[in-house]
C-alpha cells in the first residue's frame, strides 16, 4: 500500500490500528517530528474515530469493513495505543489510561476471552493476550 498513499487504509479512519505503533516507534528512535501533541492528536483519534476499528471487528474476511480496516488492527492497534500513552506527559496518562481501558473492558467474552479475528485457532489466545498487556498499562 505504499505506493497508493490515497487508498481508504492508508487515510486517517483506515490507520488508526497502525499509526499508534508508528507513532511509538518513530518516538523511540527520537524522531523530532513526534511530539506529545503527535501523540496525543492520535490517541484522540483513536478514541473519537474507535467505530471504525470496532465494526471490523470479528468480521471473517481481512479488509472487508470500512476504510478496508481488518479486524486483527483491534487488539494490536489498543496495544500500542497503551505505549504511546506511556509516551505522553504523566499528568495527561490517566485520561488516556481511563479510555483505552473503558473500551476493552466492556468488549470482554462471557469466557473470559478477548478476540478480534477468527485467525486459525488461537485468535482467542492471542487477542486475550493482547488485550491483558494493554490493559496492564492502563493502571495508574
């Protein structure tokens, strides 16, 4: 896809799942064009725009939703989300924290279970595991 840089995923709604982990790699490596406010203008996208993650969520069929999303961007892009929370100013973490944990919380199976795509047969396994090390970054 980087040679359509116009194509749904790459736009802003298509992104989201992805640009956390940029985000955060880019900030690790000093890049000075990742500022908090970097940070922070995606972590409120991702919160404001987490509908069009959600509604490929579980959905068989890689790229078939909205803005060509893929269901298995859910758990990874909350993941990330948790370490570009850990990049931003302590006093901004909480708010931040709050949300990303409100939003996986209420989308826990009645098993316990946490997953977003049906990948072979560990998608539960894996989205679990995503989801609980997201989680534990959003303890204050």
């Amino acid at each position: 896809m980087k040679y359509v840089p116009q194509h749904q995923i790459n736009q802003p709604g298509g992104s989201l799942g992805r640009s956390q982990a940029c985000n955060v790699a880019l900030r690790l490596w000093k890049d000075e064009a990742i500022t908090d406010k970097v940070m922070t203008t995606w972590l409120d996208r991702l919160f404001a725009r987490n509908g069009w993650l959600d509604m490929a969520r579980k959905k068989p069929i890689p790229h078939e939703s909205h803005f060509s999303v893929a269901a298995y961007f859910f758990y990874f892009g909350h993941y990330y989300a948790a370490y570009a929370i850990e990049q931003v100013p302590a006093a901004e973490r909480p708010f931040y924290q709050d949300h990303l944990a409100t939003i996986l919380l209420r989308l826990q199976s009645e098993d316990g279970s946490w997953w977003d795509f049906p990948m072979y047969n560990y998608h539960q396994q894996y989205g679990t595991a995503f989801a609980l090390m997201t989680l534990k970054r959003c303890r204050h």
